[in-house]
C-alpha cells in the first residue's frame, strides 16, 4: 500500500476528494485504517509505520514476519560539497551566448563543461531487514492485517491449530524504538527465531540476549561512505526462554514477547559525523525496556494523536467501506465510496508526521521508507517540486510542526550554498540547484539541460513565508529572515537584463523538466528546427 512516493501522495488524495461520488448511504464514522485479508506480497503491499526518525514495513507474513527498517541519517558517503571550481568562466559564457540568442551553441557548451563536478548527491539507504521466523504457521486461518492511522499502529492476527496469535507494532515518538508486541491466546505456543541482515557490509552477533547488527554507508561516486549505524534487537520474554543460536536468537514456548529494536548512527550534523552508533542504540533501548508495554503504547498513540487528531474529514461511508483496502481501490472508479477518499486524505498527514518530526530530517522522496541501496532518484531531496510536494500538506492540514525539519535543512543550504553562489556565479547570498542530499550539497546535480537550475533555494524558501502567512509568527520571520536576504542576495547580483524587453532574468535556467516549445522574437530557450532544445 505505501507509496514509492510520498510527494505524489497528497496530491493524488486531493484528486480522490474532488472526483468522489456523492454517498448514499447517511454517514457515520468509519475507523481509519487500512486492511487486508493476505500478507504483503511485495514491498510496495507493506505497510509503513515510523516516529520521523525510525522506521519500518511490516509484511505480516504467518510464517515469517519480515520488518524492513529504515534511520533516516543512514545515506551513502560522507561531508562534501560538489561545486565547480572552474564553472564561473563557463558560466559568464553560457550568458553572453543566451543573450546574444545563441542557445543552440549555449547548450552544446554545457553539455560539454558543466557536467557535475565530483558527485551528483549521495543515496538514501535501508538500514537492515528484521525476519521473525514461526515453524508450522503457514497453515494459518482467519489472517488479519491492518495499518490504524488513527493510532499509528499496525497489527497481524491469524489463528493456528486452535490459538489466536497476535501482532502489534509500532515507531514510538517518545521511546525512539520499534516496539513489536506477540502474544498467543494459549500458554506456551509462542516459538519463533529471529535473524538480521542488510545490502551493506555488516557484522551480526548476540550480546546479552539482543541481536546486535553494525553496519556502514556505502561509497559512492567516489565518496567514501562515512555513516556507522548499529541495531540492537532484544526481546523480553513472558513464560517462555530465549536462547541465543548461530543464526540468531531463538524464544521458545512463551505467551507472549515484546521485542524492542534500537537502531542509531554516528550523524551529528552534516559536517560532523563523530557520533557512538553503539552508545546512542544502547541507550534508547535501556530506557524503552524498563517501561511497560501498555504505558509505552499509551504515549506513543498519546503524542502521536496530539498532531493527528487536529483535522477531521467525513466525506459520507457505504457499503463499500466494508471491504478490504485493496479491493475498495481496484473498485473505486466503479464505486461508491467516498469514505476512501477521505482515508487517503488522512493517510497523506499521516505519512508526513510518521517521516518529518522536529529535530530529525526532513522527509525525502519517499519519506523515510526504502528497502534499496539506491533507491528511485536515490531518494534523495528532489527540490525542484517534489520535497516541497511532501510538505504541501504541513500548513493546510494543520501540521506546522512537521515543517520544522526543512527549516532546519534551509538553514544548512544557506550556509553551504554561498560556496556555490560564490565559485559558481560570482555571487553573494547562496544558491542550489535542483537536488541536495543530508550533506547539504548545493553545486548542479546531473545534466545541465536540467541539472542547471539555480532556483532550488528561493523555491524552497517560499516555504518559510508560507509558514509565516499561516502562523503571523514574528520570531520565526527574525530567525529565518538571513536565509530568505540570502536567497534574494543571490538574484541581486546574478540576475541579467535581457537585451530586448530590459527584463531581468535567471540565466543559465531553465524551467524544471518542461521543454519549451515557442520562441519568444531574441530570447528563449525554445527548440530550434532540427528537434535539439535550445539555450539552458
């Protein structure tokens, strides 16, 4: 059910909401989940939960649970930043040539000398699968799997040779741990193994009764991987024993278990990565396992509703409700159901405050979610439209908060981005361009015919206005407003005049994948008549 892209999310939502059928039935309320009768099949089918930081995907498999798990610092490489040293020169060339009307001959120079300098942005990585491993359960009945978005929980629940075997988990806010709570309605018939693994170079051994995984970031395009991370898995066990195997660790005959999964890295800032993996999982899963399973629960629904019970929609429930998930939208253009579309609304915000929590990262493009090394666009911050997407619903929605991570990112970009307003345009202020990952690199990312956009900074600082419009918050608009003088610094000075109209204009630049089809009389980057774009 989740969504490669989490950007795509609210906007599809909106479309549901606008073309719903009107509801015959009289309405009345609906429980927020999504629900199934069948494990995931693939990794799209499973369903997400996380507390911005950490996270997770939970298959619902009988015989075998598979969680995937996510950190949101765990990225390939390390500190840098990728501006050109030589590309000013190139660039006052690129400008006398547009403005001259020359953009066939201004794109075949930077196709030629403004390749990306160094690397084109670091991959958002997984951090390592947890599998749960039951002998004897693929026989299972009465299979039940659901997501509550009204609580961020999901849970599994099947029965097996006379016993109901249940599973609960969630990303708790406050703890900073995956908590996974197994019982079975009879004394005893809880057996399982658990093992780990990743796509990374990895260690795995058993330490005092907790699976404990190390694992690195990976090079990439030549950026030596200097992320450390650890996950630390331990289960506490009611009448029943844990033993430690070769593969794992092994429970045996118990009512039930709370298993508890730590997972932290060496991320301090995105210049500083001298954090303890080890002492950082250790200590968030000390203190989550000295709680109780019901009181951690209790504030973890406790914090999480405090921003989700904000909003409310009720759009109208029929009989169509009563299906599982996936059929209700493989029969929604045919249906009646618009209690789906304001499900899918209400999934969007809870997709945001489960990946952007304050203090922690912003989301990317798929959140926080991603079982690849290099995932789709490497899951990196796509600035050009979709990170701004992923926020679209932070202010409407009445989720300001989860804002506050891509404030803190713009923060960063004003600093790393005078480099590249400086070596690349000759500029004060800073600038970006389409595409920046957690080191905040600012220089061009991929081909110039869309890579050479230097927008990225005042598109997302629009953000910080909107914010202000919606809040009237005057300390916000004093702390932000370097950032927002920067970003209009950065125009000041790179801004040319256009020969014709007097116009001042963004150049090199394009309009983010668009090509431009119409020439306007000296000035344009239309396409030319042999079928090649012209100017970038």
């Amino acid at each position: 059910m989740l969504n490669q892209f989490l950007s795509r999310l609210l906007l599809c939502g909106l479309m549901l909401l606008f073309t719903a059928p009107a509801a015959r039935a009289k309405p009345t309320p609906t429980p927020l989940k999504l629900w199934y009768k069948q494990p995931a099949a693939n990794w799209n089918e499973a369903l997400p939960i996380g507390n911005g930081r950490l996270g997770a995907v939970v298959f619902g498999g009988p015989a075998q649970e598979r969680l995937q798990l996510n950190e949101s610092t765990i990225w390939a490489g390390g500190p840098n930043n990728n501006v050109k040293p030589d590309a000013l020169p190139v660039i006052r060339q690129l400008r006398g040539q547009l403005l001259r009307g020359q953009e066939v001959e201004a794109q075949q120079l930077a196709q030629q000398q403004m390749l990306p300098q160094g690397n084109s942005g670091m991959p958002y990585q997984m951090a390592a699968n947890l599998y749960l491993d039951f002998p004897g359960h693929k026989k299972a009945t009465k299979y039940y799997r659901d997501l509550d978005i009204s609580r961020a929980v999901a849970s599994v629940s099947y029965q097996l040779d006379g016993v109901t075997y249940r599973r609960e988990m969630f990303s708790s806010f406050p703890d900073q741990v995956l908590i996974v709570r197994l019982t079975a309605s009879k004394p005893g018939r809880l057996s399982f193994t658990l093992s780990e693994n990743t796509l990374v170079k990895y260690t795995l051994r058993a330490d005092n009764g907790q699976l404990v995984l190390e694992g690195s970031g990976n090079e990439h395009e030549g950026q030596e991987g200097k992320i450390r991370f650890q996950t630390r898995v331990q289960p506490v066990v009611e009448g029943g024993t844990v033993q430690t195997t070769e593969k794992g660790i092994q429970v045996q005959n118990a009512t039930s278990v709370t298993l508890y999964v730590s997972i932290a890295t060496n991320f301090v800032n995105y210049h500083d990565v001298s954090g303890n993996p080890g002492e950082r999982a250790a200590t968030y899963l000390r203190q989550a396992v000295g709680r109780k399973y019901a009181s951690a629960l209790k504030d973890h629904v406790a914090a999480y509703q405090r921003y989700f019970n904000r909003v409310s929609l009720t759009l109208g429930v029929t009989e169509a409700a009563k299906q599982p998930t996936d059929v209700r939208l493989a029969n929604f253009a045919q249906s009646q159901d618009p209690a789906l579309a304001a499900l899918y609304f209400q999934y969007g915000r809870y997709l945001l405050i489960s990946c952007s929590q304050p203090g922690g990262q912003p989301a990317n493009l798929q959140g926080i979610w991603n079982d690849k090394l290099k995932g789709p666009w490497d899951s990196k911050y796509t600035v050009n439209i979709n990170t701004e997407m992923n926020y679209w619903p932070a202010e409407v929605t009445n989720l300001p908060e989860m804002h506050q991570p891509l404030f803190a990112m713009l923060k960063d970009l004003s600093i790393t981005g005078q480099q590249s307003a400086r070596t690349m345009y000759g500029a004060r202020g800073w600038v970006m361009h389409h595409n920046t990952d957690i080191w905040r690199i600012t220089g061009q990312v991929d081909k110039p015919n869309y890579g050479l956009w230097p927008m990225g900074g005042a598109w997302l600082s629009q953000h910080l206005w909107d914010h202000y419009q919606f809040t009237g918050d005057q300390n916000f608009l004093r702390e932000y407003y370097p950032v927002l003088k920067g970003a209009a610094t950065y125009y000041v000075d790179a801004l040319q005049e256009e020969p014709t109209h007097k116009w001042l204009v963004v150049a090199p630049s394009m309009s983010p994948e668009i090509l431009p089809t119409r020439r306007a009389e000296n000035f344009d980057c239309g396409r030319h008549h042999d079928g090649q774009p012209a100017g970038v």
